[in-house]
C-alpha cells in the first residue's frame, strides 16, 4: 500500500483519504442494505465533490472536511441507520473565496 513511487498527499489529501475510509469502516456496523446505501451516498458525495470543487479552494475544503467528519460522527452512534446527501450549490466565484 505505501509505494515510493508516484506524488505525496499533501497533508489535506491525507484527511479526505481517512474521511472517506472512515465512512466505510463505519457503514460495516449497519445493516448489509443500510451498508450499500451509506457506501453508495458516500462514494456519489466524493466522487461529485472531486471533480466539482476547486482544489485551491482550500477553505471550502476544510469546510466540507468539517461537515463531512460531523456527519461521520453522528454515522458511528449505534440509533443511526442512513445518510443522506446534501446538496449544496454554489457558483464558482461563491467557491473562489
């Protein structure tokens, strides 16, 4: 898994990486339909998120980052069975900040 080839994460990449697998290691606690419902809003939700925001908007990252490690919390309590996506919309000059 650690190979000395290619590019280093930067710090930030590192977080969204540990995010993500986070996500995964908690959906393995529910329910194998509420497992693949929460794997596939995850997975819609990076993928959406990877090729839509800017990687130099460093600050919304860290927001999405924010947001992202709050619902990942409130995914680990045992009374919670789903996630949901939300959508947020903002223009690319919104986004620029």
């Amino acid at each position: 898994m650690g190979s000395s080839r290619g590019q280093r994460l930067s710090g930030m990449q590192k977080q969204v990486l540990s995010l993500y697998r986070g996500f995964l290691r908690a959906a393995r606690s529910k329910s194998q339909e509420e497992r693949r419902n929460i794997e596939s809003v995850v997975s819609q939700e990076f993928r959406r998120n990877a090729k839509d925001v800017d990687r130099k908007n460093f600050l919304y990252i860290e927001y999405l980052l924010r947001r992202g490690n709050k619902q990942l919390d409130q995914l680990r309590n045992p009374g919670t069975t789903a996630i949901s996506s939300l959508q947020l919309h903002f223009s690319k000059t919104d986004q620029a900040g």
